[in-house]
C-alpha cells in the first residue's frame, strides 16, 4: 500500500507562513524522506554571498517538519508535532539554491507505540544539506517530540 503524501508540501506552505515566504519547495515526500529546496535570491544571502545560515537551518527544520508531517499525519488529530532541540554542523560555505534532504531515523511505528502507550515520544531526523554544486555543505539533526492533545 502506498500513502498519498502529496499533500505536504502545501499543507506546510500554508501552515507555516515562512514556508512561502522563502519560497522553499518539495519534491520528494515520502514518511520516511524528503527533500526539499530553496532558490537562490539575493535578499537570503549572507555576507559571503551565500545563503544565510538561518535559511540553511530554515531549510533543514523545514524539511524535517515534513517528514514528520508525512510519517504521523494519523497521528495529528491525537498529537502536536513539536521539535525539541537541534544540532547543526556547517561544513563549508555554500553558493546558490540548496537542496535539503530530511530522513526519519526511527519507524514511525515505534515512535506511535510510545504515543500509544500514554508516553510523549521523542525521535531524530537526520538532514543533509547540499548547494547548487552538489557539495554537502551541512549536516543536521533535529529531534522531535509528539506532544499528546489534551
């Protein structure tokens, strides 16, 4: 069976207003990985000519808010997704539009389990960003947490 997830990628626009703002885009969505994309525009740059370091981490926390849309979207109207802390490594500068690619680290059936079991889960998504030449510029995680409606 196939989940339909092409719905992501507006429901974040719409949801997240700097989503638009920025003009991030998704391609790839999946519940377990997706990748997104931000253009180059001169107004996101930084002082090196390159895109600044809160729209790299935008894009990543960007991205991996969608994969955590896509994996527990059953889960939403019991649950708020929520992200807890991050932790971002820029390796070198990038130029030009950036790709992000968010993976869940945990199956989502697991973290669902915890839900399940009157716990508030917590789980990591892996993300790696790469610039208009295809270089790896940055690495991230973000851990999550599915806080239980009340």
């Amino acid at each position: 069976m196939t989940t339909d997830t092409s719905w992501v990628g507006a429901t974040m626009g719409t949801t997240v207003p700097w989503v638009g703002t920025v003009g991030v885009e998704f391609g790839e969505v999946t519940p377990q990985r997706v990748v997104a994309h931000l253009p180059d525009a001169a107004e996101l740059r930084n002082h090196v000519g390159g895109p600044h370091a809160a729209m790299i981490f935008g894009l990543g926390e960007t991205a991996s808010g969608a994969v955590t849309l896509a994996a527990f979207a059953p889960a939403m109207e019991r649950a708020t997704p929520l992200p807890v802390r991050s932790d971002i490594e820029y390796l070198r500068v990038a130029r030009g539009p950036l790709t992000a690619v968010a993976v869940l680290e945990r199956p989502a059936a697991d973290v669902l389990a915890e839900l399940d079991a009157g716990t508030r889960p917590e789980f990591a998504v892996a993300v790696t960003i790469s610039d208009a030449q295809a270089r790896e510029t940055t690495r991230m995680t973000v851990v999550w947490t599915l806080r239980p409606n009340r």
